[in-house]
C-alpha cells in the first residue's frame, strides 16, 4: 500500500509525463481548492492531483491512465454544484474543465450551437444573444457554472416554468469514455430517432459514465421584449394558490419565483426591491414575448392577483431595476447566509398542482420540529426548494435539519414528485434515490454504469449509496 | 479592525462557497485556477491562519499576494464577506509590513509618506525612464508636483456656490499634475472654492496593499486630523483608491478607542469623486462644444458610492459633440492593482491584454478613467494614438481653460 505522499507524487510525474508539468497541480493548497462544491458543509475529498485539461486529447491521455491504474476521476465544472456532485470522496484526479472555453459555432440557420463543454453559461447567453438567439436555461449559478456542468446534472432555473430545463435543449455530445475512446452521440439535427439515446443518458450522469467535452444545443429566437413584475401575498397559501391559477389560466411566464419575506428582505440588503416588505411571499415574474403578447400577459396576471387578493402588485419598468432584482435573486443562496450559520437547500419538485399542499407541509414540518424552515424557489414548475436554515449549528439542530428534511423528501414522493428537480443527486440525496425509483431502477443504473465504467472508475461514491 | 485576524474569525466563516466569485476575480479569470479565486484563498487562510491545519507555505503566500485587492468580488458577494480586508489582513499575519528587502520597504513608506515620489527618488526614477530601465507602465514622474503649484485657498471665478477640500494622491501630486490642474480650473470655473491643506500624505492604500497596518494607521490618522479641521463642504479626490480609503477604508483601520474614529466617521460621507460631487452640485456653466468620441473605463475602486459608475458619463453628458461609445464590461480589470503588475507583471498584461481589445474595438480616441493607476498602466498599452485622461480633464477643454 502507497502512502498518500507517495500516491501523490507518482500521480504527479505520470500525469506531467503525459501533458506536460503545467496542467497538473498537486500541492496541498490547490488539492484543497479543489476538494467540494458549493455544498462544504457536508463533505470534502481531497482530490490527489488536478489536472486542467486544455483539450479532447487531454481528457483521453487522462482517462485511458486513470482506467488502467483504476484512478478515481472526478470531473469539475465551476464546482458550483449543490448535491457534492465534484466532491471526489475517493481522492484521485479532479479533471477541471474550465479551460475547454471554446464556442465553436452558432448556426443562426439551424437555430443550434457547438460548444466546448467548460464554457461558462453566461458567456454563452451573451454570445448567442448578440445574433438574437436565445438558450433559456437559466441556473442561478449562471455567471461561474459550465455548460458541462449544467448537462451533467440536468441544471434547471427560473425559466424551467415555461422552457423546461437544460436536458430539453441538448442534442448531442461528445464524451470520452473511461478507456479513452471518444464517443459522438445524437447529432446537430433538431430530431433525432437513432437508437438509444445515449445523449439523454449521459445527460443527468454527473460525471459518473464518461467525461463530456463538446455540447450541441438548440436554440430558440431571442423574445424581444420581457417584463418583470412583483405580486406581493398575505399569506402562503394565497401565493401557493395564485401560482397553481396562473398556470391554470393558460398564462405561462417565463419565470414564476416564489420569494418568502426573509428572502426579500435579504435581496433588499444587495440590490433595492421596490416593494414594502409587509407580505408574507411574493411571486417575482418575468414575462416574455412580443410587446403585444408581454403587455396581454400582464394584464392576464394582474387581473388574477387582484381578484385573488394580492396585497400590491408592482410592474417594474425601470430595466436597470429590474436587472438589479434579478441579480439580487441569483445571488440569494449565499444572501441567506447574513443571517444564519447554516443553509441547507433541498431540490424536492412536485407537480404544479401540489403546490399549496407541499407548502403547508413543510410549514408544518418547520414548526413541529422547531427549526426554521424556508421556501425560495421556481414555483412555476413545482421546484419551490425547501430548506433549513440554522442560527446555530449544535449536534441537536443538525440532527433536527436532517429529520426536517427527510420528511419534506418524503411529502415530495407522497405528493408524486421527486427529490430532485434540478441539483442531481450526487452525495447528498443518495440515501433517497431508492426510495423515490427502486431497488430494481437503481440495480438497472448500475448495470448501465457498468457498461461505460466497467472499472468504476468515474466519479466513485455518487448517486446511490454504497451497499 | 483591518489587520486584526480574531475579528475577520466570523466573516470568514460567512463564505458559503457558492463560486460566484469565479464570474469576476480577474486574476482567477486569467490562471484558470480554482486556487487563486476568493473562495479558495479565503478557505487557505481559514486553514492555515486560524485553524493552523496547513502550514504556511511558499505556495500560501503567493496564494495570498497573487490578489489584486481589486475589491470586485467583495463588492459582489452575496454573503458580505469582505474579502480584501481578510486578504489585507492575512497579509499583515504573514508580513507585519515587512514584504520585500528593507531598501524597498522604506521606499514604499518614504513615498506614502511624502505623498509621491519627489527628491531624490524622483530624479532616479525619471533618470531610468530616459534609459528604459524603468518598469513599463509606470507613468511618467514630474518633478514639477501638483503641491509645490497649489497650496492653500483659491477663491471661485465668479458667485461662491460651495468650499471643499481637494485631496490629492500621490499620482496627481507627482505624476499626473494636469489632472490636479484640470481639477483646480474646473471647481474654480464652476464657483466652488477649493482648499489645499497642508501636510497631507498619500491615502495609505499602497501601505494595506503591503499588509503595513502601522503604516497605514499612522498615514490616516495623519490625514483624518487634518481634514476634520477643514471647513468645507465635501472633501473631493480625483482618484477613486484615494476615495475609497477615505470614504470607506480608514475608519475600518483605527481601533474602537481611537479618538480619531468619530471623525473619521463623521468624515466619510463629505468624500466624494470629483465628477460625482459636480454632478451633486450641478455645473453652473455649461460647457462648449468638443468634436471627439470617448470610451470610460471604470476603475475598480468604484464601490464606495452607488452613483460613482455612472458619474463620469452623466458629467460629460452635457459637452455638445462629445459622443461616447461603451466598451465591453466596461467595469472589467485592467491588471495594474497599485503596484501589482510590478510584481505579477506577465499576470497583469495578461488581463490587460483582454481590456485593451474591448477598449480598442469601441473605435474611439479618448479613454477617461477616474483612476491615476488604470491610466496610466491602460496608456502604457494602448500607444500613442490614444488619450487617456480623467474626465475632469474633457470638462476643462470643453470650458476651454
Ligand atoms: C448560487 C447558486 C445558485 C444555483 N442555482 C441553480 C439553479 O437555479 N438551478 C440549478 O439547476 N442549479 C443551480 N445551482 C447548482 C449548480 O450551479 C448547477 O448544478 C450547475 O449545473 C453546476 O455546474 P458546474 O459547472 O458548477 O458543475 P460542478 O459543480 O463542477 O459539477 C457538477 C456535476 O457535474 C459533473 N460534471 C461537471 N462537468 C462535467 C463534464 N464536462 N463531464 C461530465 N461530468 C461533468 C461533476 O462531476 C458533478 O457531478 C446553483 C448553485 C449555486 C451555487
């Protein structure tokens, strides 16, 4: 048996044998950078050595070693994550994908685009909003997370509620399976019926079949005009109420967030929001379309939250504003923490219909347990992210945060929804995967890992939990 | 307190880890090394300066210097974590104001000190630009400075409408006089009268660049004595670093006790960027017409007043013919940090490298900057074609002074 020192320095001089001294970083410093996502608090893994891959031939060199040595690797975008999806809990190489920025083609003809699979999501926005094209999905995490990433765990984002989440815009890949062969899946047309759909199974691994290297996406046409709007509810079950009728009125905004008071109030302290902070919740909106469709939708809408009862209803026509409000929203995981110690958001969805119920519930789980509970979230398509948030970690609260969000989790699959919209499953919603799809799902997840992984190599330790 | 690890405990513990900080470190934005972004530097220093579970290597302390203290991810973190001053602060665990050989240590102070670089120190440094010797990219001394110019009151041309009192950094004082110049004719064209204390030294941002907290303390409590006696309105800077110590920096630098913090405090909201404070008071001449196009870079500095972004633009607004063109991210880095790209220097060109094409591609003539450091490092890149100036500086040649 190696010692760690010894593990360590073996993988540094093979790894820079292979791709030269200045892709591959091993001292302690940057083993730590590297060791968890933005979820810290549950676990770390120190990685043995990172290595910043430049390109598809990197990847390979990397894999076809790691195969035969059976190195762990793990493989990282922003390591922006929330479920410990890069955390490489069994050491090995982090390959860091962010230096694979390239944005090989934007077809205004085919409305799809080619990229590389480090590029930062915003960057991406940017590029294709320049030729009035238009990706919407959105991921709070926008600014840092990589498109790789976002496949990986099927990242979705305010816009899911009108159009549905990453998965539903990737065509094809390519990946680099752990003997380092390289694989093309589906392709750049806009339908495909070509065998199994490899694409959508890499899509949603989390880094644990293969590694992702290039992106093919569709595109929409940019909506011209989008107007945000702020619905401000005495109570949460009038908001619940007001989401569910929204949707049932045929009015899909393209963003439909539901805001406890605390969140306002904590976005408030980043950016102004321009309502009074005496509601209980409020629905931030963002309509989009043509003006005639943006100027109809908000009337629809404003109509509905004055018959409801909306306590104050406020068009936000200042876009600097609005822009301010929405950075503000993006930023509200790490808000959160102004004020508490600990955050733990979890990623239960459930059918849009069961809004109201999931959001009694878990003010009941809250209030029996004692632990602050609070809801933040998409509420357009169900994902209202539940969570607990601690004034004090001690042995007993953790404990309590743990029983609350288990019986969330549980109400979610009662409810008929999932435990996890958007965040992957990664470490932290492992314990839960069965319950939710199995024993025989989770034994068919296997086999299917085993046959791009046959030696377990990539990302060890995620998904489900080890029997 | 800045310098005081025990008190930064807490906010270091406020990192939640969220990466976001990933979107606007320039150096991270250029290694491409989750090392070198604030969530990792803060977490290093957690490890090796509180919890002590790492010691503190070689790699540590270029962790720690190889930061700009551009202020842009404390300025967007969700969290509020501060995390320049913890950087600052790490610093001064590490250095105690001792960074460099003792030679360059007491140039550092001498300069800080004496508000520029003058003397003898100034006749060799301009004796090395002639032979380019000199570093590249630092600007030009004069030694002809701002303060043996201007000293003392200057009453308005025309109705007094207000009296402030202009500090000058060490840039304007002995590199960038016609900035100091430009200042003093257009407050004086617009009745404000302006005082030039007498004793001043630079702000002391060089020094917390150093982690030298005792230089830095002895630099403020200097300048907060003199400027609370002042009489005056506002206390205006052309320079947003020298704002930014003044406004929001100094009195995080002077312990609880210090008699000095209530004025220092009572202080901070009289300091204002010279553009922004014109834009307070409104100009009470309208500027002539100026047939050019202009292109803003906003210093990094910027976060100390909301409206300091902006101010730049809405003053010139009014020059008929003036037209301007925005760059790309026009907040992004320049790579200069005070004295940083002395030491980084491959580093900073590189993140100059990105500013200059968004700067070059607007097809403008004239970059205006608030910031002494971004011109002149900006300048050194961009070659003879372009001016680089502050804005102040369009203004006085719209008035035609
Ligand atoms: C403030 C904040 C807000 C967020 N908001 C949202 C939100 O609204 N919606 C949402 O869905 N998520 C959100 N997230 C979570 C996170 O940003 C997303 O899951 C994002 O997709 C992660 O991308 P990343 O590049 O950071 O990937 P990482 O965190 O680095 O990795 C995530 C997973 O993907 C795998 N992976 C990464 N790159 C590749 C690749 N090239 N090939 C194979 N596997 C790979 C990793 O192994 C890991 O399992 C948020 C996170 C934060 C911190």
């Amino acid at each position: 048996m190696k010692t760690e020192g010894s593990r360590i320095e073996s993988l540094r001089k093979d790894l820079s044998r292979l791709l030269g001294g200045g892709k591959v970083r091993t001292e302690p410093e940057d083993l730590l950078a590297y060791s968890s996502d933005a979820t810290r608090y549950y676990a770390q893994g120190k990685p043995e050595a990172v290595v910043l891959v430049e390109s598809v031939d990197d990847v390979c060199k990397v894999l076809s070693y790691a195969n035969q040595c059976a190195v762990p690797v793990t493989p990282r975008g922003a390591g922006s994550g929330l479920s410990g999806g890069s955390t490489p809990i069994k050491g090995g190489i982090v390959l860091d994908m962010k230096r694979m920025n390239k944005i090989l083609e934007i077809s205004k003809g085919n409305m799809t685009a080619r990229t590389e699979s480090g590029v930062v999501l915003a960057n991406f926005h940017r590029a294709v909003e320049k030729e009035r094209l238009f990706y919407p999905p959105d991921p709070q995490s926008m600014d840092v997370c990589t498109l790789g990433g976002n496949v990986a765990c099927r990242a979705g984002g305010p816009r899911g509620v009108k159009y549905g989440t990453t998965p539903n815009y990737v065509l094809g890949l390519e990946a680099v399976l752990p003997d380092g062969s390289v694989i093309n899946t589906g392709g750049i047309s806009v339908k495909q019926a070509n065998g199994y759909n490899i694409t959508q199974i890499l899509t949603g691994s989390e880094g644990t079949l293969a590694v992702i290297t290039k992106v093919n996406l569709r595109l929409l046409p940019l909506p011209p005009e989008r107007q945000t709007m702020i619905v401000v509810c005495d109570s949460a079950q009038l908001a619940a109420e007001m989401v569910s009728r929204i949707i049932y009125e045929g009015v899909v905004p393209a963003v439909l967030e539901y805001l406890e008071v605390g969140a306002i109030w904590l976005m408030n302290t980043y950016s102004p929001i321009p309502v009074a902070q005496d509601g209980q919740v409020y629905l931030l909106i963002e309509v989009d379309g043509t003006a005639a469709i943006v100027a109809e939708d908000i009337g629809v809408i404003k109509g509905i939250a004055e018959k409801m009862g909306a306590r104050e209803i406020k068009i936000i026509d200042d876009k600097k504003q609005a822009a301010g409000i929405w950075k503000a929203r993006r930023n509200l995981s790490p808000l959160v923490l102004r004020i508490f110690q600990k955050s733990i958001s979890e990623d239960v969805t459930v059918p849009r219909d069961k809004i109201p119920e999931m959001v009694k519930a878990v003010r009941e789980i809250g209030a029996s347990l004692g632990v602050p509970v609070g809801m933040s979230g998409h509420a357009g398509d169900g994902n209202i992210h539940p969570g607990v948030q601690l004034y004090e970690i001690t042995p007993e609260m953790e404990q309590k945060a743990e029983e609350a969000i288990r019986l969330m989790i549980e109400k979610g699959i009662e409810l008929g929804g999932t435990i996890s919209g958007e965040h992957g499953i990664g470490l932290h919603k492992s314990a839960y995967l069965e319950k939710e799809l199995g024993k025989d799902q989770i034994e068919l997840m296997k086999r299917i890992k085993y046959a791009f992984d046959p030696k377990g190599i990539m990302n060890p330790g995620k998904i489900w939990t080890e029997a | 307190m800045i310098g005081d690890l025990d008190y930064y405990k807490g906010l270091v513990e406020k990192c939640s880890h969220c990466a976001l900080c990933e979107a606007v470190c320039p150096v991270y934005l250029e290694d491409m090394l989750e090392t070198h972004v604030a969530r990792a530097r803060v977490d290093i220093i957690y490890q090796t300066l509180y919890k002590k579970s790492m010691p503190v290597t070689p790699r540590v302390r270029e962790i720690i210097d190889r930061c700009l203290l551009c202020t842009s991810c404390t300025q967007d973190c969700g969290g509020a974590v501060p995390v320049h001053e913890i950087i600052i602060t790490a610093r001064a665990a590490l250095y105690g104001g001792r960074k460099h050989d003792p030679l360059r240590d007491y140039f550092i102070r001498e300069m800080m000190e004496k508000r520029g670089i003058k003397g003898f120190p100034a006749l060799m440094l301009a004796a090395a630009q002639k032979l380019h010797v000199a570093p590249g990219g630092f600007p030009k001394v004069s030694l002809r400075t701002f303060d043996s110019l201007y000293h003392g009151r200057y009453p308005p041309t025309g109705k007094k409408r207000a009296k402030v009192a202009y500090f000058t950094g060490c840039a304007t004082n002995t590199m960038d006089v016609e900035t100091g110049v430009a200042v003093m004719k257009v407050l004086g064209h617009n009745g404000i009268e302006v005082v030039i204390p007498d004793k001043l030294m630079c702000c002391g941002i060089r020094a917390l660049g150093e982690g030298d907290i005792k230089t830095a303390q002895k630099i403020v409590r200097n300048n907060i004595a003199i400027l609370a006696e002042q009489e005056v309105d506002a206390i205006i800077v052309d320079c947003t670093s020298c704002g930014m110590m003044l406004r929001s920096e100094t009195a995080k630098l002077l312990p609880a006790d210090d008699p000095l913090l209530a004025k220092a405090v009572a202080l901070s909201p009289k300091v204002f960027e010279v553009s922004d404070y014109l834009n307070t008071i409104g100009l009470a001449v309208e500027p002539g017409p100026l047939a050019e196009s202009f292109t803003y870079h906003v210093p990094c500095h910027r976060g100390w007043t909301p409206t300091l972004n902006d101010a730049p633009l809405q003053l010139l607004a009014g020059i008929p013919g003036l037209k301007y063109s925005a760059m790309e991210e026009p907040e992004k880095c320049c790579g200069a940090g005070g004295a940083f790209f002395m030491d980084y220097s491959g580093l900073s060109r590189g993140i100059r490298k990105r500013k200059l094409d968004d700067i070059t591609g607007t097809g403008a003539a004239v970059l205006i900057s608030q910031c002494p450091g971004c011109r002149s490092y900006l300048s050194a890149g961009l070659g003879k074609r372009w001016k680089t100036v502050h804005p102040v500086t369009l203004l006085r040649r719209a008035y035609g002074l």
